[in-house]
C-alpha cells in the first residue's frame, strides 16, 4: 500500500478469485467454468467484430439488449448489459446501498458481497443459513434494506423455489431485493417474470457459465426500467463503454444460438446427477445441487486435504478455509470425461487415506 | 430515477459520450476513433482467442503485462491494465480522492473528471485555463490536493513539455499527480520515463486511438509498484477479471507490432498538418495540436452552426456547448480521404454562409 492510498479503503480486504496456476496442466474444476467451447456463431460473429475495433462500441448495445429482451419476454428498456456481473452487483450497491441502506445476505454466499460493500463504504449484516445450509425465508421479511441473494446459492448449489422468492420481494416493498442468478440456468426457477409485478426486483445474470463465456466478461440486469435508468446513471458515470464490440457480437450468436445452450445446460445437468451418484456410493454427503457445480464433504477425509491430494493429482477443486465450509470441497460440473477422471481419483485417495 | 435510487447520487448528471448516430452513413469525425483497422496481429490474436472464451481470462493479465513493461521499460509490477483508461481513471479517484484530498483539475479538459469525482463524493476544484488554453503551470504547485492533467489536454489538443510536467509532479510531494496519456502518442513527450523518480506519479494511456482499439477498450496505468498495488486493491474489489481474454490478445498483437503503430501514427501526424494548413487558408485558428484532433474556430460562423451544417452534409464533428468552447469544434483526424471530404464540405458551408 502507498502512503497515498485513501484511509477509506485502509482496511479493504479484496476478492480472491479462484487459483489460476500455470506450473502444470490441471483439470480445471475449480471456478465454475464450461468445458464446452463457446457456441460456433457466438465464436463467428466475436472474431468478425475484431475487424472494426478502430470504432467505439455502441454504448447502449442495442442489438444485444433488442434480442435479449425478446428471450426474456420484456422490454430493452429494462436490461442493462455490463463487463460480467460483477460489474452490475457493484453498480447495485452504489445505486441501492448507503448508510441509510445497509446491505444483507446469507453468510454463506458469493464471497465478493461483503468486498462490494466495503469498497463502497456501505454497511452489511450477514444473516446466517440454517443447519442445512437452507436460506430462512422469514429472516428476509420486512427488513427495509437492501437484499442480496444468490439463487440458488453459492458455494452451496442450493435453490430457493420462485415463490419463496417472490415472498422475499413483496416482503420488502421498501427496499430493492437482488436474485443474482449466475447458476440459474442448470435447473432452477428465474425471477425474471416478476418484474413487471415488483418495482422493487433486480434479477442478474451471466454469461460466464451455462453460455461458456467466462472469458468474454458478459453480465446484464433485468428490473423495471427506472431501476435501469438508476443502473445506467452509474454506467454512463463510471464507464459508458463497458462492452467491447466483440464481446457484445459474441453474446449476439450465443442468444441466438438457442438449442446449443440447452443442449449444453442438459449434458451439465446429466453429469451432475451421475457425478452426485458417483459421490454418494463413496460416502459423500452434498446438498442438492441446482448448479454447474456439487458442494460435497467426506467423513473420512477432511477438505483441505481432499484439496491438496487432489491437486497433486492434477485436479483443480475450491476449497473455502472458513470455519462453517472447511469439510467441504466445490467441485465444477466439467465434461463426463473430466468427472470420470476426478472420480479415479477421489477413489485412489480414499483407498490411500482410509 | 426511482424511489430507490441512493441520495447521494440525487444530482448526479453522467458523462455524455459523443453521438453515436444510426439513422445514416457519416464520416465520424467526433469521437477520436482512428481511421485505420487494428494491428492485423492484433485481430488475428483477438481471432484465436474466441475459441477459449468458456475459461475465465487471466486477472493478471501476465502476459500483456510483461510485453507491456518491455516496450515502455518499465516493470511488470508498475503496470496496471484496465476496461478502457476510463476505469484506470475511475481507480484513481477512487484510490487517491476524498474529503482530505480533493480533485483538482483544468476548467477545460476531459468532460469525465468532473463526473468521477461525482460518482465516488469527492469534492474538486477546477483551475481556469489562460486566455490561449494554455494550462499555467504556477497554479499546480503545492496544492496538496490529487491533480489530473490530461496531457495533451483535450479538447484543445494543446501538449505540456516533460519538463513542465516534471515541475507539477515535484511540486506536488504529498499528492498524487495523474498524468492522462491518452493522446500522447500523436506528438507530445510522455512522463512513464519519471515513474521510478517520482512515487506520487501514475500515467495512464489507452489503446483507443493510437492503436485503433476504441472498440476493445483497453487502457493503462503506469506508476510505482505501491500505486500499482493500490490500484490491484481497488480492482480486485470491483471486476477482478476486468479484461476479456479476446482484448487481452488484441493488445499483445497490437504491442508487438510496432511498425503498424508508428506508421499509422506518423499518417495522423501528416495529415493534421494537412488538415491545419488547409483551416488556416479559410481564416480558422486552432492551437497547435499533438493529437489526432484539432479544435478550430472561424470568425465568420459560429461553432454550433458550423457542427450542424456539416452534419446535414454528413459529417460528424464534437461541438461542446460550454463557454468558453462553444466557438470552437473539435475535429477528429481521419484518414486523408475523409479530410478531403471535410474541407470540401467546409468550403461549401463558408461559401453559403460568409
């Protein structure tokens, strides 16, 4: 730190992203990523676009916001596209967030919330998640602050029904309740439907997992359009041109190219279910998952070092060294090849250490 | 604005970017982009890399670091890069600005400061420019405060000698000075060399004009490894993976080829020096420009009128209505043809009008 740096930001402990080694080949599955290529036309139009990059992108990203908003069944003025969700969490937190309204999430959550919040000096509560790691509904009514919620959950993989989301939005008229749905694609129920009936509702989603586009940085936010319009006041004063055009062309051919996502959502989903199996025979015990990825714990085997022996082996997990998380390990949903590899070698640790 | 909206935003009006018009084809000479493609490196990088966009770009940006650092003889450890110099610039007045340490900057320069000082609650005073524009070194002495220059200012276009800026760095110890780069590569004398002299100094550059990536957006900041540090802090809480993996490339492509770059800004250069002979001829004045733009006036039409005029003819120009500036356009340079195409229609306009 220099002897410059804002006293605001003394104490500011940023986000860890997961671990991105380049020592050997790893089979990655630790960061949510899809092992699938991006779609062919999302690839196509992306690599057109880097012919044109002497011009600015289109700040409103019309062509992408107009087929968006046609998937979605609402109008272009109430999404907003930013550079990953990341970038549209923070802007809610600058819009919907200050002294007056603190913040609130699970204590077991996307672990970037409480950073979002310190970076914009805004004060939080962390309500914690019961036994089972389940999100309690009535904890989240009548609160008059700013909710955050990850449906389903992170690290957890734990949905919450669409109408238990809807009691968390109509029990708190007086202040904005965030979905952010980063996972919601691999089975779970979106909120997007609520919006025309709540004005206080911001859905976010991504395209980093079920669209394979975690490297092109593509988030957008789905609210009725005066919440956009309070988002896009933040956009046009921090970064108006957010979206580069090639990022913005391949999020074009991934919209448009409807049945390679779903085919690729029902082959995560497929590998889910038999990489939950595989777990189970084994002894371990996970919640059900409704993600790109399966929260699971051993008896026999503590998760630091299913981790660490792991990664001997070749293969990347996320382990989370917090107290109520340390047992567990977040394994990816990748390939059924890549499953298969992680199951051989889960099997040849618990043969070594049991 | 809804009812949400946080207060502390109530009267925040965002930047304007310059118009970005569908309704016809013109000669876009009112954004700065440049006429010439990108680096055929730079788009065939960009190319490969659509293929890997479901793995997450790196959030060091290892490899552009390191060719960076080459080509500017800098450490990897004193560079920082970022979604557009935009969001370099954001960090800045996050990390160095707040109520103790205010911003300070020209009355007349880029329309953006005074919105990021806005946007994080940083108070900021604006220091008049001299009659001619010319930025009057004696007030930036011994502020004590954080001081942007864009050098060369925009949109006068008009460059401070090194040694001028050196006096504003060493004049300002406990504060840091911000020296935006973004159209240094046109002519002026860039301060990346003063770095390791000075630890209050961050440069910062773009890839939007000289390299003809306006539309990838790709930005830097240049400093000691303590502001980089800071800089990494405040990054790390907002968009870890700021940059996409296909801008990542295109930048590695555009660095590495140099020729292409010199060539391209040795082509601005001759045809401003065409362009201001040309204006000169017809009785405007201009400051002399080290950028790929020039600001002129002519005594016999006024500004706004000359930017309406030649936008029924097809041709787009940046008028700012301010003051101070409403005389004047800001015409960005193209490529010859388009400059042709300019002074034909200008001397339509005059004939009409005079």
């Amino acid at each position: 730190m220099s002897r410059y740096f804002s006293q605001k930001y003394a104490s500011l402990v940023p986000y860890t992203p997961g671990e991105q080694p380049k020592d050997m080949r790893y089979i990655k599955l630790n960061t949510n990523e899809s092992p699938f290529p991006p779609s062919p036309m999302a690839q196509s139009l992306a690599r057109q676009a880097a012919g044109d990059l002497n011009l600015y992108s289109d700040p409103e990203c019309r062509e992408l916001v107009a087929l968006a908003a046609q998937k979605l069944g609402v109008q272009p003025d109430q999404i907003l596209f930013t550079n990953g969700s990341d970038e549209i969490l923070n802007f809610a937190f600058m819009a919907y967030c200050d002294q007056e309204h603190p913040a609130v999430f699970p204590d077991i959550t996307y672990g970037f919330y409480p950073v979002f919040a310190k970076i914009n000096n805004v004060p939080y509560v962390q309500l914690p998640l019961g036994e089972d790691f389940s999100i309690r509904i009535e904890d989240y009514i009548g609160l008059n602050k700013t909710v955050f919620i990850a449906n389903p959950n992170a690290p957890t993989g734990i949905a919450l029904p669409l109408a238990d989301i809807e009691r968390i939005v109509a029990g708190n008229p007086d202040g904005i309740v965030v979905i952010d749905e980063a996972y919601v694609d691999f089975g779970a129920q979106s909120a997007v439907s609520l919006i025309s009936k709540y004005d206080n509702l911001l859905v976010t989603q991504t395209f980093s997992k079920s669209r394979s586009m975690a490297g092109a940085r593509l988030g957008f936010g789905v609210g009725n359009a005066k919440l956009i319009q309070d988002l896009n006041t933040v956009k046009y004063s921090t970064n108006p041109y957010n979206i580069n055009r090639m990022t913005m062309a391949a999020g074009i051919g991934a919209l448009a190219d409807e049945a390679y996502f779903q085919k690729n959502c029902r082959a995560i989903m497929e590998t889910r279910a038999w990489t939950m199996d595989m777990l189970r025979q084994r002894g371990f015990t996970a919640p059900e998952s409704m993600t790109n990825f399966v929260f699971a714990k051993h008896p026999g085997v503590d998760g630091k070092t299913l981790y660490q022996k792991l990664r001997q082996k070749g293969i990347l997990v996320r382990h989370f060294d917090a107290p109520k998380l340390t047992d567990y390990n977040r394994i990816t949903i990748g390939s059924q090849e890549q499953m298969q590899a992680f199951i051989s070698a889960v099997d040849e640790i618990l043969e070594e250490t049991l």
